[in-house]
C-alpha cells in the first residue's frame, strides 16, 4: 500500500474544509510533521484532522495517529501519521485472545 496516496487524499480532504488556510506537512528526522494556517480554534482543526483522516483512509486497513506540537506564529502544528496495523500471521501456542486461528 503506497502511503504517498493516502497522504495527497488527506492533503485534498483537509484543505476543502472551510476555514483551512494553507496547509504543509514536512518530514523531520523521518517524522511527518503538519503546518494549519486556520481562522479556527484547536479544537475545529482538530476535528477537521479527524474527518480528513477518516476520508483518506475509508475503505483502506490503516490507524493514524495524531499528536499537538505547539502553535508557531499563525500555524498549528501536528505530528501526524498512518500506520499499517501489526497483526499476529501465526499461532505461537499460548492461547492468545486474538489468535489468527480463531479468525472465521
């Protein structure tokens, strides 16, 4: 699964919402990092984060996670990521709750 087209899905997604000004995300040491420029509060750009997220992954097995870094000038800034979900692809013997042979 190529995460750059999940990534320009969620770029698209959140600048159409109203009030998202400029948006960029910037990758630091490996770790995506998101700039907003909105005339919302924290709480509205989180919630956009939210929906734009849930509409670039809809259909697809991914997590993402979201975390506030601190305001610089007029942009939020976020530490955003998709992650594939770590599954279990054989049974150890110990009689796990989520064994894969358990799966119908």
């Amino acid at each position: 699964m190529d995460l750059a087209v999940i990534w320009n899905k969620f770029a698209e997604h959140l600048q159409s919402f109203e009030g998202i000004e400029d948006y960029e995300m910037k990758k630091i040491a490996g770790i995506p990092f998101i700039y907003i420029n909105a005339d919302l509060t924290k709480e509205e750009i989180e919630n956009s984060i939210k929906r734009a997220t849930a509409k670039s992954m809809r259909g697809k097995r991914l997590h993402s996670e979201t975390v506030y870094v601190r305001r610089r000038e007029e942009y939020y800034v976020y530490r955003h990521r998709f992650y594939v979900p770590q599954e279990k692809m054989f049974c150890c013997g110990n009689l796990c709750v989520d064994c894969i042979r358990l799966r119908g």
